[in-house]
C-alpha cells in the first residue's frame, strides 16, 4: 500500500503529492491542487468544471413549460368545448 508521502505530483515528478484530485484519482502537490466548493481539485479538472458543473439555466425549462401549459389549456379548452357541445346537441335532441 503506498501512503500519500510517497507519492508524487502527477506534473512534479519531484514534489510531494499534497492530495489526490477526487475527480481524476491522480495525486497532485499542493500548487497543483485548487480548492473548490470545500474540495480540493487539480488544475485540470477545475478547467473542465465551468461546462460541467455550470448552475442549470432556467429559462430553458420555461421554454419547455410553454408549449406544454400551451398544450394543457388548449387540450382542456377543447375538451370544455366538446362537453358543451355534446350537452348541446343532447339538450337539442330532447327538446326535439
Ligand atoms: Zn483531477
Ligand atoms: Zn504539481
């Protein structure tokens, strides 16, 4: 089993691993390593992090959610317009 004093920065071969980087398993020196959010990570994951770890933009969701209450109103627009009409042509039928 190798301990973390053995082993060296993935980019130092000289250095001292400080930590390993939870995202690639790869140990890195302190310089190497950036902490973010209370995690230590290497130069190169962070990099990757913006694509990856960027908050969910909502507006994409509410361009799904329009066309869907869009469909929702027009569906039970539609469905309140059959009902009447059924009770229409039923209302007419016993007038008749
Ligand atoms: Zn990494
Ligand atoms: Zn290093």
């Amino acid at each position: 089993m190798t301990t973390l004093a053995q082993e060296r920065c993935y980019r130092h071969d000289l250095r001292e691993a400080a930590g390993r980087c939870p995202s690639c398993r790869r140990y890195y020196c302190r310089e190497c390593l950036t902490e973010h959010d209370h995690r230590l990570l290497c130069v190169a994951c962070l990099a990757k992090l913006p694509s990856s770890q960027a908050p969910i933009r909502k507006p994409w969701r509410l361009d799904y959610a329009y066309p869907l209450v869009g469909l929702l109103l027009a569906f039970t627009l539609f469905y309140w317009l059959g009902q009447t009409l059924i009770l229409a042509t039923t209302e007419i039928r016993v007038v008749e």
